[in-house]
C-alpha cells in the first residue's frame, strides 16, 4: 500500500461521506443570518423613528 492510496482513500472518506451533511444543510446558514440581520436592522430603524418623535414632540430635550 502506498502513500497515494492512503491520500487518496482520504480524500473520498471526506468528500464522498463526511461532506454530506454539508451538502443537505447548504445555505440554510447563510440565509438564515441575513434574515436575521434584517430583522435587527428593521427593529432599530423602528426604535429610531419612535426616538426621532419623541425628541420632535419634547422641545424642552436637549439634542
């Protein structure tokens, strides 16, 4: 047995079985922290407005 069917034999363990899960789950991921950013994103623009009104409404506020 040489060294190259040992890389080789390797290789396949890692690319034909323990990369499956990898596969199955693709950019679940991904997707799921853009959402989440958005939603963040779209929470703090909301919060902003509310703070932007009340500082409208309250002259007395310092700015």
């Amino acid at each position: 047995m040489s060294s190259t069917t040992i890389f080789y034999g390797i290789g396949t363990l890692f690319a034909d079985y323990l990369f499956i899960p990898f596969e199955m789950v693709g950019n679940i991921f991904n997707y799921s922290f853009i959402v989440l950013g958005f939603v963040g994103l779209f929470y703090w623009l909301n919060m902003q407005k509310k703070f932007n009104q009340q500082a409208a409404d309250n002259k007395d506020q310092l700015k």
